[in-house]
C-alpha cells in the first residue's frame, strides 16, 4: 500500500536585534562580532563592483566568480553517468498529461521525479522546478506543472533530497525522518560532506543539471529552450542552477534573492545548502548568482514581508540590472514583486507564469494562473511505499560520503618517534589553516576581569569575565589556592552551570583543595542561546555555525583562540608552575583542548571526557549528534582526532568515558580498534572508565 509520508517544515528562523543591549553577552556579542566581518568583505565588494564598467569587465568578474564557487563547494561531477531512467506511470488530467519517473543522480542514488506534459508532439519549452523546503517536495508543485504544461511548456517536477519521496534517514516504523524535519535533513547531510572538503550544495546542484539532462534527451523537448523555477530553497538551487549551467536560458528565483547587508542583522543564514564556507569572506553576495547569469533572462521574485529581506532584492535586482546593462540585456531582468510573506506567490503567480511564457516561447500574451490541486496526492508518487529508502534502496549522501572517505582518506598507520616529530610540526600548521585562526601561543596574556569573589577554607574562588581580542567577554572562574609558592595549574574548558562546576567536592574544588590553580573557561558563544534547527541531533550551535564560516571564521576556532588566551593568562601567573600545566575538556570542548594541547606545548597532560573518539566516526556513522560544534571544512583531508593525540606524546592523554558520532559511549575493544595507529605508535594515550563522583585522573 502506497502511503503519503508528510512532515510538518519550517524554514528555520532566528532573528537577531539590530541593536543590541550595552550588557550584552554570549551569542549576541557573537553574532554582532560575526555580522562586522561580514560588513566589512560587502564593503570592499561594493568597491570592486563599482569598478565593473564594460562587458569584457563583467566577463572576467563572471569568470573569476564561477571557479571560484566551483572551489568553495567542492567542485561537480567530472563525467555524467547513465540516467537510468525508469518509468513508474502515467497519469491523464485536464489538458496534460503526468509522467512518473525515477532517475539516478549517481549511480545508485535515485530522484523521483514528475513530468508534465502538455500532449502529443513537440518539441515543447521545458521548465525544471525545485521544490522548497517542504516535506511534501515535488507534489507541492503541482500548480506550476498543471499551469505551464497547460501554457504549453513541459515541466519536471522533483523531489529534492530529504523531501518527498527521498528522506535520506527515514524511519520505517515512525514514517519519519530520525533526524527531524527537511532542514535537519539537510543540516545532517551538511555536516558529513564537510569534513571532507566539500559542500551539500554540489548534490542539489547535481541532481537539479541531470534532470536537465533527462528534459534534454527527449524528443519532445526543446534542449535549447529549458528554464528553472523554485521557491524558497527550490529558489536557492534555481539559483545555483542558473548560474552555473548554461543550458538554463531563463530563470526565475522566488523568495530568496536578497543581500547579506540585509540578510545577516535580520533572519541570518538559514540552511545549510544555502550556506557556503567562505562565501563571504572572498567577497561575494547574492548579486553574484544573478550576474553570473547574465544576460540570460531572470525574474527575481520576492515578497515584501519575506524573512529574506525585501530591500536586500531590491540592493540586488539594481546591482544586477546595471551589470545587464553593459550586456544590452536590461530588459531581460526583472523584479517580480508582491504582498505577503515567505512563499505567499499566489498574487503574483500570474506574472511568473508570463515571464517563461515570454521568454522560452517568446510570446507576449499574459496566459490566467488556474488554482489546482491533485485529487489524490498519492498517485503522483513513483516509488511502491512513497519512500526511495524502503523501495529501491540505494544511495544517500551520507552512504556516498562515507565511500568517498574510504577512497580518499589513507589508512591510518603507526609512526616512529621522527615520524611524530614531523607529524606535530605538520599539524600545527594543518589546525591553524582548517580552524582558521591567527592566535599563537604565548601572546601577551588577555584582560580578566573579576566579577564577584567567593572565600573558601582552602582557596579563593573568583567568577570571571575574559576579554578576547574581538572584545567579547568569555565567562569563567579561578580558584586560588592560599599559601605561597608555586602551584600546579588546571585549565578546565566546560560549558555546564558554573554552580555545578564549583560545587563542594566538584572536580574544581578537589583540584583547588588539594593545592590547584583552577581554571575554568566557558568559550564563546556563553551563554549559548538557542537554535530553532528544525533537528535537535545537530544541537544548538548548528545556524551559528553557519554563519561563522559564511565570513571565515569556525566555532572550534574561536573557542580555540579562547583557550590559548586562557594558556597566556595562566602562563603569566607568578603562582603557577609553567612547568606544571594541565587541560582539561568536557563533550565538545574536549576537541577544543585536544587542538589546543598540539599547539601549545605548556599543556603536559590533557585529560578529555565523553569527547568524540574520531571525525572519521561522523562520516562513517549514518547519524550524529551536536557535530557542528567541532566540524571543520576539510579536517578529515588534512588529519583525525588520534593523529592530535599521537603529537602530544610523549605527553599524556586521558580520555575518559568516549563516545562516537551519537554520543553514545564507546567500549574499550572499540575505542582501542578505532586508534589502533596511536596505541602501536606511542605510549601516553589512556582509556579511563570514571563513575560519578570519582576523581579526575590529573596527577
């Protein structure tokens, strides 16, 4: 029995005050740091398209932009395998007809996909539509395929991944995606596609330029009159579509199209695919997807109360109309407006409609927008259970980027002590390019400010606020220990409740009692807000995430420079032995204190709890939990968590109580077979089982 899976999706939206209060702290203070770097890389860009003043002048911007975007998103498929087209029904309506089909984006990895066809004969127009973020992916887009094949142009109609029939983590039994909605889908397939170099926006893009492969091979199709159609996130992979594919001669992007000047103080990045490492940072806006285009045809469509901004479409439709017009082409841009808010096309349905009736059959005429909508929406599936997954099986992205790591990554192997040696010169130079940071060790110690001061029988207990470079406050506290002379040193970098954390016989007040200089640090972003994710496996950190490498900057970095700021500090205490200087890292920001210890050789032990066993783990495990806290672009390209522990020897590394991609706790025999390379290398890496109250292994 066919069953028609929906799930209820939202575009996830955080809005961040224009303005923000004197006091304020933690993720604002972030967000308001991360938004000025992004200010600053528009500005230079105003000036370079300013310069812009002929054809030949926007050809080379076009040129320089499109492998530039090709870099940042991994680059596409060399060769285009075979379709594997399979045909899964037709359906007969008023005046068109329905085609069924699956096609294979790469081999084995199956998109199930509508055509509609306006009847016999041909060559038509063809248009490619992209669904938004909407569970119910390509039936949603019935309307616009009834309307253009009844208007005579042929429209193929596909689910995107992780919408419609190809929800890439789906539950059989609960008929849902285990990682929540389209955008945690999304989020999830983002994060693994990362850490090997690359961006999930290539496998939009991919399965968007085969569907123009399959409308092209058609006899009734006309190969040189396909255009591209989407909203909302069908509206950014229309955009990429359009800019990258030259087979695309019109194109109309709706509810996306704005500016980052816009963008970034209001709604902010929204979802991964729409979120590209370093975007920003090489000087490049929403302008440079339309000029890239030029001078095809091209309606920017918005709304005036979408949550991407309406003045942000318009700073872009003039960019580009001038750009069009060093082409002659400025009639063939055009900004379609219209009341209403996110996706709300239904007043300006009729306009869109004209533009491809204008443009791919060179008609004037200004054809009725008609309401439909499917009787039975099920029908239009192609797949026996309405799920890819439980029908064909198949590829996901999460399957390919695991076969990809396994083709790309070499097998780990042990090293003698020179091989270590080089090994940990190598990697210092390696963590500061993938956590894009400039802090070096031993810069002069940052400003900390004590905020309250609390007495106790055998230290004094100060909370405190530490200012980075960027002026954002770090919250932490120190224990002093009284009485002269030098002391041990404990950098403990953990984000739980600082009453928790100093509480009697908390692992802070073992350590100050037993004569410890304590210090505990909670890196930026503290306090941690939230994050409407639409996923609670990808945590809170995932949109903040996205912004930060928008503009070249990572949360592990920045967490990073916090603890080498905190190393200076502490280095530069008269009562602490530099000699005698541990670490200490909780979840997440075990990862922090792992990096940190491989660049700044004043840490002499490390102890690591419930910390992530291995990158390779999120790659190579279908689902994981709260990765966006210490993904990196790249990292697995350049080196994985045990290649840090190996650097530190002869240094010693506890890790308590490690867990993998889910955070579920790793086994020894597991724990022992993943860092099999480190264990045969050296010497100074323990596993520790620690139960509640024990204990941490520092001395």
């Amino acid at each position: 029995m066919k069953r028609l899976v929906t799930l209820t999706c939202v575009c996830a939206l955080i809005v961040i005050a224009t303005s923000a209060p004197a006091a304020e702290q933690g993720r604002e203070q972030l967000v308001h740091y991360l938004n000025s770097l992004g200010f600053a890389r528009m500005e230079q860009r105003v000036r370079v398209i300013a310069q812009i003043q002929t054809r030949a002048d926007a050809e080379r911007r076009k040129a320089q932009v499109h492998a530039k975007i090709l870099q940042l998103i991994g680059g596409l498929p060399e060769t285009r395998g075979p379709l594997g087209v399979r045909q899964a029904g037709t359906l007969q309506r008023d005046g068109f007809r329905v085609e069924k089909i699956i096609y294979e984006s790469f081999p084995g990895m199956y998109v199930t996909a509508n055509v509609y066809v306006p009847g016999t004969g041909g060559p038509y127009p063809a248009v490619v539509l992209t669904a938004g973020h909407d569970a119910t992916g390509k039936i949603g887009q019935y309307e616009w395929g009834a309307n253009l094949a009844r208007n005579g142009i042929i429209a193929l109609a596909y689910d995107p991944i992780g919408e419609g029939e190809r929800i890439q983590n789906f539950d059989a039994d609960l008929e849902v995606s285990k990682v929540g909605g389209v955008t945690g889908e999304h989020g999830h397939a983002a994060i693994q596609t990362m850490l090997l170099g690359e961006h999930v926006a290539r496998y939009f893009i991919w399965d968007a330029m085969r569907a123009i492969d399959y409308l092209s091979a058609r006899s009734d199709v006309d190969a040189n009159r396909i255009g591209a159609f989407g909203c909302s996130g069908g509206g950014t992979v229309t955009t990429y579509l359009a800019a990258l594919d030259d087979r695309v001669k019109a194109a109309a992007s709706a509810c996306y199209i704005t500016s980052f000047k816009e963008l970034l103080p209001t709604a902010g990045p929204q979802e991964a695919e729409q979120s590209i490492p370093h975007f920003l940072e090489e000087g490049l806006d929403f302008g440079d997807w339309v000029e890239l285009a030029a001078p095809k045809p091209y309606a920017i469509v918005s709304t005036t109360n979408d949550m991407f901004p309406f003045e942000g479409a318009r700073q872009t439709y003039e960019e580009a109309k001038r750009i069009y017009g060093l082409y002659g082409a400025s009639d063939k841009i055009q900004w379609i407006t219209g009341p209403g808010g996110h996706g709300a096309l239904a007043p300006i349905s009729p306009d869109i409609l004209a533009f491809f009736v204008k443009w791919l059959k060179n008609s004037d005429e200004h054809p009725a927008f008609t309401r439909l909508r499917p009787e039975r929406p099920e029908d239009l599936l192609c797949t026996a259970t309405g799920q890819v997954s439980t029908s064909l099986g198949g590829e996901t992205v999460s399957s390919l980027n695991k076969k990809r790591a396994a083709e790309l990554l070499p097998l780990k192997r042990a090293l003698s002590g020179s091989d270590i040696e080089l090994l940990r010169a190598k990697l210092q130079q390696d963590i500061k390019a993938m956590a894009m940071i400039t802090v070096k060790p031993g810069s002069p110690p940052p400003s900390v400010t004590t905020i309250a001061t609390s007495p106790k029988e055998n230290y004094q207990l100060d909370t405190i606020s530490m200012r980075g470079e960027d002026g954002i406050d770090v919250p932490g506290m120190i224990a002093l220990p009284k009485g002269g002379g030098m002391k041990a040193a404990v950098l403990m970098l953990d984000t739980r409740a600082l009453d928790r954390l100093s509480a009697p016989n908390s692992d802070m007040d073992r350590l100050a009692n037993s004569g410890h200089v304590v210090m505990v640090l909670q890196p930026r972003p503290t306090p941690a807000g939230t994050d409407n994710t639409q996923s609670p496996l990808l945590g809170i950190y995932n949109l903040l995430g996205l912004r930060s490498v928008l503009v070249g900057k990572t949360l592990m970095g920045m967490r990073l420079e916090d603890a080498l700021h905190a190393l200076d500090w502490l280095g530069s205490r008269p009562e602490v032995d530099r000699s005698n200087i541990a670490a200490y890292g909780y979840g997440p920001l075990g990862v922090v204190a792992l990096h940190a210890a491989v660049l700044d050789g004043r840490i002499g032990k490390l102890v690591l709890e419930n910390t992530l066993t291995s990158y390779r783990m999120i790659v190579d495990q279908p689902i994981h939990r709260n990765a966006p806290e210490v993904t990196l672009l790249g990292v697995l390209r350049k080196y994985d968590l045990g290649d840090l522990m190996l650097a530190m020897h002869p240094r010693t590394v506890a890790v308590i109580n490690p867990v993998d991609a889910l955070g579920v706790s790793v086994r020894e025999d597991s724990f022992g077979k993943q860092l099999a390379y480190v264990f045969d290398s050296a010497h100074n890496l323990r596993f520790v089982r620690r139960a509640a109250g024990e204990p941490l292994p520092i001395d």
